[in-house]
C-alpha cells in the first residue's frame, strides 16, 4: 500500500497546461518551459527509473514490451510515462467504486485525477493520431509528435481502465478523452497492426460502444469522418465503424441521439442520408428497416426522423418494399391470424390496440412527405373500417382511424385506381390478388360496462359484416368535402357500370343452398351496397356544395349517362335515376351558374327522351320541374295528370326555405305548407317526397319540442306516399349509434307514429319494425332500452300480437333485463311487453312449456311489496290476463280431446318432505 497523499501533494505541484479546466493555453517555448517543469517534479517525487516504470506498466497493462522504439531522451516521453504510472498506481491503490466511507476522496482530489487525465489524453493520444486528422478544425492546433505503436498501445488500455471509473466523467469532462481514444484506435487499425494488437484494439472499440454513450460514439465517428481529404484506407475504417454500428442493438436511435438539434426537420433529412444509402449491403438496409419500427413503436420524440428514414429505404429497392409490408403485415397479426382462438380469450387490451393506432397514425399521417407512402394503407382498409365502426364513439384514436382511411383514399387516383378500390371494398372480396386483412370472424371488440374499456376477444363465429357501410357514416362525420365529392362520383360511376353490364341469359341449376348463396351475393351484393351507400351521401348538405362548385361537370356528364340506361328489371336502374335527378335538380336551383351552362343545357334532350319512355309517376313528377330548370322555360306536360307547375315549385321553394330556417316558428309553418300539400296530392310536392324525407330527418334533431312534434307528423304523412321507404330508412336512424341520444329517441317515436297510421297494414313491415326494437333493447344505454321496450308493448298490440316468430326471443329479452337489468323504467317496460305477450296468446296449449315459469315470476312479483308499484301493476295485469285466457280456455270444448285422463292416488308410498314446499315456488 502506497502513501496516496504524496502523488496528490504531485499532482497538485504539476500544471496541466492542456487540462480542459486549466488557465491559459501557452504556446511555443512556453509550452516547453512548462512540460520540463512538470518532468522536473515528477522526478524529484517518483525515485523509479523510467525503463523500471514503462516495464511495469507493460507488465500490469499485459502489453508487449518494445522498449528499444521509445526514445527516453525525448521529453515528451518521458512525461507520458510518468503520467501513467502516476495514474496507475492511483488506480490500483484507491477503490474507485466502492461507497464505504473509508475509500471515498475528496472533490479536490478527484478533479486532480480528472485533470491529469485530460492532460495524459493530450500527450499520449491527440497528439500521437494519424497524420490525415489534422485536416479537421478540432485538432488542427495540436502539434503532432512522434509516434510510437508501443506507447500507444500501452496508453490505450490505461484509458480503458480510467474510464470504467464513473467518477471521472462528471460534467462530461471525459467526453474529449474517449473522442481522442477513438482516433487513436481508428489511427492503429489502419496501420496494419498485429493480430495481438488488433484484438486489443477491437475490444476498445467494444469497451466504447458497449460501455459508454452509443450517441457519443456515433458522434465522434461523424465528426472524424467530416475531415476533409481522408486517405482512402482511414476513410474506409471510418465508414465501416459507422456501419458496424448502425447495425448493431440500438443503432439507429444512438445516431438519431447524436445528431438530435433544435431543428427537427434537419435533424430528420441529416439521419435519413445517413441511413438510407444504396451502397449499403441488403441485409443491413433491412436491419434498419426493423430497427426504425421498433424505435418508433417505443418512442415518440424523434419519429419524424424515423419515419423519413423508412420512407427513404422503402424507395430504394423492391426488397426493401417487401421487407416493410411484411413488418406492417406482422402488426395486426394478432386480429387476423390469432395464435389461439379458445372463447373467452382476450387477443388485445385497449392499451395495445390504441398504441398500434397511434404508431400508423404516425408512420402515414405524420407529414405529406416525410411519411410512408399511402398506397401501403390499401389492404388494410377493410380491417381499418371494421376497427372505426366498432371502436366506442368517445375513444379519440378512433379519429386516427379515420385520419388513415381518409389519406389512403385521397391519394387514389380518381379514374382508374379509387373506383378499383371501392368495388373491392364494397363487394367484400378480400381473397383476390393482392389479399386485403380483416378482423377475424371469430373476434369481436367488447366494451367493459364495468371499466369502460375495449378488449378484442375471441367469441363464437361472428355473422359476416359490411364493414363497407362504416366508410359512408366516416365521410359525413368528416370535414374533408372534397374527398366525400370523389368517392361519391367514383360510386356512381361504379353503379352504372353495374347497371349497364351484361347479365348472362341462363343461369344453371342451383341445388345447394350455399350455391344460392353465392349466386346472389355475385348478381346483386354489389348493386345493393352501392345503392346503399349513394343514398345515404346523396342527402349530405356539403356534398351538394362541393359538386355545385368543382364538381359539377363530371356530375352531369354520369347524369347524362344514367339516363341512357334500361334494363330489365327497371326497378333499381329507376330508383337510382329518380334519387340523382332529385340532386341534380336541388343543386341546379342553388347554383345559376350550373343552371346556365353549356353541360346542363345538352342534358336536355336525354331528360326528355327519359320522360317520354318510362311510366313510373314518382320519375315523372321528378323529371318536370327538372326539365323546367334546364330549358329555362316551362316544359310540355310530361302526361295528362301531370300540370304545369311553376306556382306550385315556387310553393314547395317556399316550405323548404322556410323548413330550413332556424326559428322554430317559422319551420312550424313550414311544416304545415308540405303537410297540406301532400294531403292535396300535389305533384310537385309528391316529386320532392325524397327531399322532403331528408328535411324532416334533418329538422328532426331540433331541440324545441314544437318542432320535431309537428316534424314527426310529417313523416306519419308520408308515410302514405313511400311506406317501405319512411320505415326503413327511420329504423336506419334509430339504429345510428354514431347519432345523439335524444334524436334516437324521437325517431322512435316516429316510426311508431308512421306504424299506427298505416294500423294493421304494418304487418308487412313487422320483421323491419320489431327488428328494429329488439335491437334497441340489446342497447347498453338505459334511456334507449326503456324506450325500445316501450315502444315494442305499442308495437305488439298494433300488430294484434301476431309475433309468434319473435316470442322466444322476446321472451329471452324479458328474461335477461329482469334478472340482471338494473335500471328500473327498462324493467318495468319489459314486463309491460311481458303483458301484452300474453294478452295475444291465442291458444294457451302452444306455450303450456312457458306458462309455469311465466306465472311464477309474475306471482312472485306482484306478492313483493317491496317491489315497484308499476311493476306490480304490470305483473297483476299479465296475472289476470293468463286467470282469463284459462277460464276461457277450460269452458271451450276444443281442448278437451287434447287433455289426457290420468288418476293418482297420492299419499301412498310417497317419502316423507323434509319441508313443505309452496307450489308457486320459482324455479
């Protein structure tokens, strides 16, 4: 053990002129003056020979031993071998890393060993490097001196084992140090070393990469790398240390971090050159490519970097393409392919989920260019489609969903490539080349009602869903118009081609009800959803403003189009002409200068040829005032019922103006104009009802109850007009779980005021109307529960109880909301369906397996007094129905020969009851 004090007491005495913390730099033969001062007392305090001191160094530093190369006498040295041994016997004599209080060192103390570090860097390092680095601006005041291999070696390993003390890097004051050791090692490979010496000098380069700071590394590479004029073998080492590297754990982020400035989108372009060359090999141009997902996947500060650099890869060859399908492939594995498909199981937590959303919202929405290109996005649209529809409403990724729909689609050239799109969209083909991803048929997204939260769990197979509709509801919920234009156009364009395409004569015998199936899914899936989908667009107001504005050519040219067309069966092609012409002619009276130019005019003649060749009424009325508005004249009467109709077109202008106004008084008046039209069986009128259908839909949500009660009236009125119609697209509102619960319930209430003005007649419409309720009352909303039982207690006494195809599930409804529903108005609703159930039993023999159960239940509920009062009342109302209907059933002579005679002799080798049991005991 060695006195410590007596090599601080030197330090202390010596004057670290290159020290980072030291004074003034001298130069010239001050600088000598002062290295001969310090050897002077180094002398005077170390008593070693220098060769007994350099052979200790070999020995303990495992180092060959060259002495004859040194020369002794220079001072310099000299003053390198002196340092190190004062250092190392530092090193050996004081335990650096231990915490016992016995071996700590004062704060003086250690800034005299930091100091002398730096000082040894200088001398045995900066200035011993290669020739070529004094080119760059950070070493090009030192003064080079002699090299000898033997000494920089035997420095090298004393500075790996400086550093490994933690001590010395305070306030990064070994940055230098390590920057100086890694030109030195760069400077001796290339200096064709022995293979000794080159296993030394490769694991100071692992000690610096593994051990120090990654980002360090990479930036002192970079900056010895800028020198200019490098030897082409320096040049090399230095390019092959930055590909190592890259391709090493964690090298793209360590660069990423070593190149991190204020300004993120230089940063981004810096690293994106650096990363994506083509001269780097294949193989590690698709290390990168999984290096930058999974950084991006666990970051988010620099990811616009990381995102540029996967697009820079993805454009450099056909490899690097596939390598980045794959890997976006492989992140919704788990949805599509799931390992294991045990019920029950949870394939993904919300938290997984949200995070995959939120990691392709930045890899495609991050930037208009430095993101991936959005061509990537189209076989993953289906599953993305199914995600937006069944994510709950509240869930902000839910709107990054819609942000990478939305962008896939706008970039889709709109001639060719979005109606490609779109027809494999909308015919659900997810096979054919290249494959499209979908959610699993057997997984299904569940909303915890007890967390709140989103789980993807495996269930029983899921019925198939058209996850196409869901694009429609995004596009109206959406603010970008211009895209709501084109895919509209590209639709409609679809459906006449659909329309127009030749169907085969002959169609072979179908024997199996799976190839039934698919003849029809083939002949009319397509032409359906379509329809659907053009519909439920041809109604949204800021549609109507972007084809009027930039739109409205190509618009007019599919009209003129459109009414070419006959086919057999007219039914559909007449309905999607009646339902554009009905736009066409809103956006012609909203836009003069559409109704004046040279397009609208040439549709003349096809509207009038139109005219003269169909019988349909509802297309007749339509084509009148249209052909008034693009003649600019008053048009001949289309057929002898049909009148000339300016004063009644001005009258119906007046309605819909008036409807549109924000006081509810005057769309009250409004209201009553269209309602006494439509009794009178105005023309005009009868030929606006598609128009009039979406003004009551879109007054309906007004808060003022005035209104939406006068608004529900018109619809019980037109419901004489278009009964299939008014049904069905008032079912479609009410099963909106995207729209406001208050307008939900009021369009129950009119579809139930549409149903008892058509009375017993609505039985055609019973599946539309009860299917509709029974949904509502699967709801996870009370309010919408309560309302949909209610509704269907109405709906079963108007359709004079003839539900015998719904009662079982009727019954499983009632039984489920009873036994674990919570919200007392929705229980009392189900028990009142309950009642109205069997006040329409016809035949109490057809349900004698439920009749039991359902007397217990209402006994034990009407004897509660606890229970609520209604609910009692609902419970003795089906109590006293089921005392009728056997008293009646028991005086009637027509059971009697289904009865069986069967006499028992009780009490009789009977065991014994524990207890007695009451015979109206439930189940």
């Amino acid at each position: 053990m060695i006195n410590t004090a007596k090599y601080f007491a030197l330090l202390e005495n010596l004057n670290f002129k290159h020290a980072e913390t030291g004074g003034k730099e001298l130069v010239g033969s001050d600088g000598l003056e002062v290295l001969q001062a310090n050897l002077k007392i180094l002398s005077k305090y170390i008593q070693k020979d220098l060769k007994e001191q350099l052979q200790e160094l070999c020995m303990a530093l495992q180092v060959e031993k060259e002495s004859d190369e040194i020369d002794l006498k220079n001072c310099v040295n000299c003053y390198i071998i002196q340092l190190l041994h004062v250092l190392h016997t530092l090193s050996i004599n004081i335990n650096f890393h231990s915490d016992a209080k016995e071996d700590l060192i004062s704060v003086a103390h250690l800034k005299l060993c930091i100091r002398a570090t730096q000082e040894l860097s200088y001398y045995a390092l900066r200035s011993q490097l290669h020739e070529d680095f004094y080119k760059s601006a950070v070493y090009k005041d030192v003064q080079r001196v002699s090299c000898y291999r033997s000494l920089i070696y035997l420095s090298v390993q004393m500075f790996i084992r400086l550093l490994t003390i933690r001590q010395l890097h305070i306030a990064n004051a070994m940055e230098l140090v390590q920057r100086d050791l890694l030109a030195a090692v760069i400077s001796q490979r290339v200096a064709q070393p022995s293979p000794e010496q080159l296993l030394q000098l490769n694991a100071a380069l692992a000690y610096l990469w593994q051990s120090e700071s990654k980002a360090d590394y990479f930036r002192h590479v970079l900056l010895l790398k800028a020198t200019p004029n490098l030897s082409a073998p320096l040049a090399k080492e230095l390019h092959h240390q930055l590909l190592s590297k890259l391709g090493a754990t964690h090298g793209f982020a360590s660069l990423l971090a070593a190149l991190q400035t204020p300004n993120v989108t230089q940063s981004a372009e810096i690293v994106a050159q650096i990363v994506a060359q083509r001269g780097f090999s294949l193989r590690l141009q698709q290390r990168l490519i999984e290096q930058i997902f999974d950084f991006c996947a666990m970051q988010t500060k620099g990811i616009m970097a990381g995102v540029l650099s996967l697009r820079r890869l993805y454009e450099l060859n056909v490899e690097n393409r596939e390598c980045v399908e794959r890997l976006l492939s492989s992140h919704w594995l788990p949805l599509t392919s799931p390992a294991d498909l045990l019920n029950g199981l949870i394939i993904w937590e919300q938290a997984q989920l949200c995070a995959c959303i939120r990691l392709w919202e930045q890899l495609f929405c991050s930037s208009s260019v430095a993101c991936l290109p959005s061509v990537l996005l189209v076989p993953f649209v289906p599953l993305l489609l199914q995600l937006y529809k069944h994510l709950p409403q509240m869930l902000t990724d839910r709107k990054a969903l819609a942000a990478l729909i939305l962008r896939c689609l706008d970039n889709r050239e709109s001639k060719q490539e979005l109606p490609a799109v779109l027809q494999r969209l909308y015919s659900l083909d997810l096979t054919g080349p290249p494959p499209w991803q979908a959610l699993h048929p057997r997984l299904a997204i569940k909303l915890s009602s007890q967390s709140g939260l989103v789980t993807v769990q495996v269930e029983q197979q899921q019925e198939e869903e058209n996850y196409c509709r869901a694009l429609t509801a995004l596009l109206k919920a959406g603010s970008d118009h211009t895209l709501t234009a084109k895919i509209f156009l590209a639709l409609l364009g679809l459906m006449l081609q659909q329309l127009q395409a030749n169907e085969s004569a002959s169609t072979e015998l179908l024997s199996t009800e799976t190839e039934l199936a698919d003849f029809l899914h083939s002949k009319y899936h397509l032409k359906l959803e379509l329809l659907v989908a053009l519909e439920q667009l041809v109604w949204h107001e800021p549609l109507k403003a972007q084809l009027a504005a930039t739109q409205s050519k190509n618009f007019i040219q599919l009209v003129a189009q459109l009414t070419t067309i006959t086919v057999q069966p007219s039914e559909m092609a007449e309905h999607m002409q009646l339902l554009i012409l009905l736009l066409l002619q809103e956006l012609l009276e909203r836009n003069e200068q559409m109704q004046l130019s040279e397009s609208t005019r040439q549709l003349q003649q096809p509207l009038q040829k139109l005219a003269s060749g169909t019988s349909n009424p509802l297309l007749l009325n339509a084509l009148q005032p249209l052909l008034e508005l693009v003649s600019g004249k008053q048009p001949n009467r289309l057929t002898s019922k049909a009148p000339s109709a300016p004063a009644s077109l001005a009258s119906f202008q007046k309605a819909r103006e008036l409807i549109e106004n924000e006081q509810p008084h005057l769309q009250v008046y409004g209201i009553q104009l269209m309602l006494e039209a439509l009794r009178n069986k105005d023309p005009t009128f009868l030929s606006q009802s598609h128009r009039i259908i979406a003004l009551a839909l879109s007054t309906l949500k007004q808060k003022e109850s005035y209104t939406f009660l006068n608004c529900v009236r018109l619809f019980v009125q037109l419901v004489h007009i278009m009964e299939a119609e008014v049904l069905d697209l008032l079912s479609d509102e009410y099963l909106s779980e995207t729209a406001d619960l208050d307008y939900r319930l009021v369009v129950g209430e009119a579809i139930l005021k549409a149903a008892q003005e058509i009375g017993p007649l609505c039985y055609r419409y019973k599946a539309v109307l009860i299917n509709c309720f029974l949904h509502g009352a699967r709801s996870s909303l009370d309010e919408f529960r309560s309302s949909a039982y209610a509704n269907l207690a109405q709906l079963c006494r108007l359709l004079t109880y003839q539900v015998h195809s719904f009662f079982q599930e009727l019954l499983q409804l009632i039984d489920a909301e009873l036994s674990s529903g919570h919200y007392l108005p929705a229980k009392r609703g189900a028990l009142l369906v309950l009642a109205e159930l069997l006040a329409g039993m016809d035949n109490l023999l057809n349900y004698q397996d439920m009749l039991l159960p359902i007397y217990r239940l209402l006994r034990a509920i009407e004897a509660n007094e606890s229970c609520d009062s209604q609910m009692r009342q609902h419970a003795a109302n089906g109590l006293k129905v089921i005392n009728e209907k056997c008293r009646e059933l028991l005086k009637s002579d027509a059971p009697v020969q289904q009865l069986q005679r069967e006499i028992k002799v009780l009490g009789i080798k009977e065991p014994s009851a524990k207890g007695k049991r009451h015979i109206l005991e439930l189940n």
